[in-house]
C-alpha cells in the first residue's frame, strides 16, 4: 500500500491505541459478469472505498479454482496488469494472500470512480469469483456516545437489529429521511443533521404556532387539555414525537454525548403534519409528495428530496385512494415510504396507512423479540423491527432524543418510548444504510432485501408479523455484494387441499433439490390458507428429517379468517435438499378452509 508520511502516523497512532482491531468480514459472494464493463458507476460504492469517504488502494481478488491467476503469481500479476491496461490506471499484483486471494495495488491519488473501473472490470471476467475493497478497520467497535450502552435495539443478540455489524460497510451518507411528524425540537445530538423541512398543517388550530403552512417545521408542542381532543379523552402533555423518531434515525454519532443514530451519516428533513390532536389526510398527501420531490400548489420546490419517508402515525379505516395515489407516486419517483402498523393489537388491516400498497408496513417487537403487546399484526405487515415494551420496565423501551417541556419546549433530554411509532424509524434508518450501500435499487429492491435478510422472530407472533426481525449488518451486506441475501431461489406446491374441521392434519409436499449444504438461517415460507376462523388452525413446517418448526399455534381469540403471511425460520440445522412439507390442523368444531398454496424461498 502506497501511503504518505502523514497517514502512515495515523495508521500507526490508531495502531498504538489498541492491540486487536475489530475486523470486519470479508466474505463475499460471486458476482456475475456485467455486460458493460466500462460502467464503473454501476458498482456500488462500498465496493470501491477503504473506508466511508475513502477511495480503495487496493482490492482482493478471489479467482475460481479452475483459473490460472488463482494457481499461478505470473498469472495474477499479468491479469492485474491486463486490467490496468484496460483502465488506464497502475495495477500491481502484491501477493498472495492466506486463502488463495490475491492482493492487487491500484496506484495512489485514486477516485472513487477510478476504483469502480477496475473493479467493473474485475466483476465482467468469469474467471474471478470475486473482487471486494481491502479494507482499512479501526480498533472501536462501538460509537462512545454516552447513552450508547442503553440501546439494546441496535446491538443486542436476542431481539437488536444487528445494527453496528452495518456501519463498517454504510453509515447513511448521501440519503436524506423525511420525517412527516410533528416536526423537530432543537436538539445538539440531531442538529448537524437537520436539513430543511416544511410545515404543512393548514388549520391554525391544529399547528398552533399562530399560522398555516410555512417553511418552519419548529414543533411548538402537541399538548392539549381534558376533552379538547373529544369527549372523555384525557389531558396529554406534549410528546415532540417527530423529534424522538428522528433521534433514532440519525441521531449524531460519536460524538460523545447521548444516543447513535441507526443511519448516522445520513440527513432528517423534518415535514410537520401532525399537531395539536393529531393531523389531516389532506396534509399528510401533500408532505408525502413534497418530501418525495413531487410540486405542492403553494410551496416551494424542496431542495432536499428525500429517498426515503417515515411516517410513524396512523387512523383506523381503509387506505384512503387519496393517500395510496400520494404513496405510489412518491415510490415512482424513487422513494421507499416506511409506515407504522399501529398500536390496536388488531389486524392492521384496519388501519391506514399501514394497510396501504408500496409501503414496508412495521410491526413491534420486545426486548424478548416477540410481538409487542400493543402492536398490530396480519398478512400486510412486511418486517418487525424493535419497538420496545415499556411495561416490563421503562428501559425495555427505546431511547431516543426529546425534549423535557410538558408543553413548550424546554431543555434537550432523552426518553425511552415504545409504539410502532418506535419500530419504524428503525427500518427508515436501515433503508438509508441501505440506498447508501447501492444507489441503484428500488424501492420494491429494498423492500425485498430487507425481507429475504431478516432473521426468524426470537419470540412470539400471533396473526402475522412479515418476514421476521430486520438484520441490518446481513441486509447491507447483501445490498453492497459481501454477504446475505438480495433474492433466493423459491419452490412452490400450488395443489389445493381441503382442511378438514376439527379433523386429522393434511400434509402438502415440496422436493426442494439442486441447493448445497444446510436451509439459511432465515428460510421464508409463504403460506396462503382460506379459512373462516383461523384461530382453529395450527400449522408446522416439518422439514426433510421429520424435524417439526412450528409456525403458528391455534388461539380461540385469533377470530379473523385466512392466512396469508410469509413466516421466517431457522432452519440452519437442516439439510436443504429433501422433502419439506407443510403440516395444517384444524382444532376445533365448526369452521372450514383449504390450503390454497405455499412455498419456500431459500
């Protein structure tokens, strides 16, 4: 590696600092060949950095066995010059590492799009199984914000989301978040990350800032009195939700004060549509398509378009036409909209936007990583992601940043919540990690990368939570080319088979062959069942060897009909290729279904 005398010292300073560096995985899967070689921005930018910010000096690469380069060091080293040839850059072979990998030195002064040129032309040949970034690591783990060591939703085994094993490879940069909220608080831990937003509630009543939409997304305080709100509704002092939502998001990390934010290299645009007794649809229409980029008669154009939207609030009802035709546009110009389930404990069918289409709708986890007491559930629920449960013990919540005034703002603090309100801001945080790590993906991408990747619910669901528990360090991997998962291969029996009331169990068979060694550790299995009362049902996945994971558990207080949901299980201790089958039971009298279909997706 060619280095300049100052940053041999800080190679060497942060060296001295600590023995053991905390390295970050390497692994990395095959990538095809590209058709356009010469596309270097085609490669995502984790591909081609040291560091977030840092161009590669050099890269690793991998050649499939069968190659000569992977046998031979003449071999690398003209490949590698080859390659530089090509692209006009000095490429050296350097060695050969350990695994059979070869290390390649890319020359100094290198920019990011430089790197993207050799490593395009590394991906385009078919003798290379793989090319990553030799990575510079650093001897801290873990950010050294003061209340860091309180947030087990970002680090904890049993029910975090696996969030700083995301940050070696994406920290959010370049994406900015729309939080359409109650607007923002001033807070030192968000501040360097505020850019601007937009106040679109129009009833003076509701904003009670003393005007109609503005420029000023400044929260002066949701607080209202006994009754104001309706009758028989109790006083509430103000909560500056927006301001804790975004505080989870992004909140400024180390930094030595507070708490990190799951996207902290990434921007909040705070957008206030919710005040005093909560907000209208018609607002919240025209801040989902400004925020996305869209022009509101009125308001000026917004100069931070942001690629992804959170909106941790909800009503009962239908999805509003109004508000899915707001929603699909907005996924349309590029944006991903994250949205809360809702904390009835019912079927978030019921409840919009949750039940919208183009959303990743979040359920609630616990701290145990079984479905929050209060959240909502069902087949249109995407992903779970930790919302805390305050009940069991007010740390059991997720902290965030706030503010101490009852009902104007006072002095910054920070506070533990719980809702799906809390869950949501945990995936808008992971989507920015993840339009960071590939520019190019979708919304609908993004949506599937999150899926594929999460991980079987440590605990309990009821009714349906999506695909499982959001694993952010396996979803970035899998976005940027190191590791996880952005599709699989699915088998599906499409066969109908009755299921008999209060009867024996029916049994449906899937071959699944050509897979190589164990079932992933996430293996998702799609059940579509019609059903009167679904409560009667109990339903196992019996995989090759007999071994019997059950999926669902018969609940007299589960009224609803059907079940159509994706479950997520651990199934790393089976072999994958064999017979699986799916195992329905109905329990009790006077209730009828078929299982229509199902599947497994590997």
């Amino acid at each position: 590696m060619r280095t300049s005398p100052a940053l041999r010292r800080k190679l060497i300073s942060v060296a001295a600092t600590s023995a053991a560096l905390l390295t970050a995985a390497s692994t990395a899967s095959a990538v095809a060949a590209q058709e356009t070689v010469s596309q270097g921005s085609a490669v995502p930018a984790a591909q081609t950095e040291a560091a977030p910010g840092t161009p590669a000096e050099r890269l690793i690469v991998g050649y499939k066995s069968a190659a000569a380069e992977a046998r031979s060091n003449p071999a690398a080293e003209a490949d590698a010059a080859a390659k530089g040839a090509k692209t006009g850059e000095d490429v050296d072979f350097q060695r050969r590492l350990g695994t059979g990998a070869a290390l390649v030195d890319l020359g100094d002064d290198l920019t990011t799009a430089d790197v993207a040129d050799v490593v395009a032309q590394y991906r385009a040949d078919p003798q290379v199984a793989y090319v990553v970034p030799d990575r510079l690591n650093t001897p801290k783990a873990d950010p050294n914000d003061t209340e860091y060591t309180k947030q087990w939703d970002l680090f904890e085994s049993t029910a975090g989301m696996n969030v700083p094993g995301a940050w070696a490879t994406s920290t959010g940069t370049g994406v900015t978040v729309a939080v359409i909220d109650t607007g923002y608080v001033a807070h030192t831990d968000l501040a360097a990350n505020i850019v601007g937003g937009y106040d679109f509630i129009a009833d003076t009543a509701v904003s009670v800032d003393g005007d109609g939409r503005d420029s000023n997304p400044a929260d002066p305080g949701d607080y209202y009195a006994a009754n104001e709100c309706g009758s028989g509704i109790p006083a509430s002092n103000s909560s500056w939700h927006g301001t804790h939502v975004a505080g989870t998001i992004a909140a400024v990390t180390n930094n030595n004060k507070g708490v990190a934010g799951i996207a902290y290299g990434a921007k909040i645009s705070p957008v206030r549509v919710l005040g005093k007794c909560g907000g209208y649809d018609s607002d919240i229409i025209d801040a989902i398509t400004w925020a996305s980029g869209g022009t509101v008669s009125g308001v000026p154009a917004n100069s931070n378009v942001a690629k992804v939207i959170n909106m941790s609030l909800g009503g009962d009802g239908a999805c509003a036409s109004a508000t899915q035709s707001a929603i699909t546009a907005a996924v349309n110009r590029g944006t991903t909209v994250v949205v809360a389930a809702g904390n009835e404990s019912d079927n978030v069918a019921n409840h919009s936007p949750g039940n919208c289409n183009n959303v990743i709708s979040v359920a609630a986890t616990n701290r145990t990583g079984a479905k929050a007491s209060y959240s909502n559930y069902g087949s249109l629920v995407d992903i779970s992601a930790p919302g805390g449960q305050t009940s069991t013990g007010t740390a059991n919540g997720i902290l965030s940043t706030l503010n101490s005034g009852t009902k104007t703002p006072s002095s910054e603090s920070y506070a533990y919540y719980q809702g799906t309100s809390m869950a949501t801001p945990h995936i808008a945080g992971l989507v920015a990690l993840v339009k960071s790590a590939n520019s190019a993906l979708t919304p609908a991408q993004i949506e599937t990368a999150i899926k594929n990747n999460a991980r079987a619910l440590p605990g309990a669901c009821s009714g349906g939570c999506g695909a499982g528990l959001a694993d952010a360090a396996r979803t970035v991997q899998a976005v940027s080319g190191s590791g996880g998962s952005t599709g699989g291969t699915t088998f599906t029996n499409t066969t109908a088979v009755p299921v008999p009331d209060n009867g024996s169990a029916i049994e449906s068979s899937i071959a699944v062959s050509g897979r190589s060694g164990n079932a992933p550790a996430a293996l998702k299995v799609g059940v579509d069942i019609t059903h009167t009362y679904r409560g009667d049902l109990v339903i196992d996945l019996v995989a090759p060897d007999g071994t019997a994971y059950r999926l669902k558990a018969a609940s007299s207080s589960d009224s609803a009909d059907d079940v159509s949901t994706t479950y997520s299980v651990n199934a790393s201790g089976e072999i994958a290729n064999g017979t699986w089958k799916l195992r329905v039971q109905d329990t009790a009298a006077q209730d009828t279904g078929k299982l229509n279909s199902w599947q497994l997706t590997f």
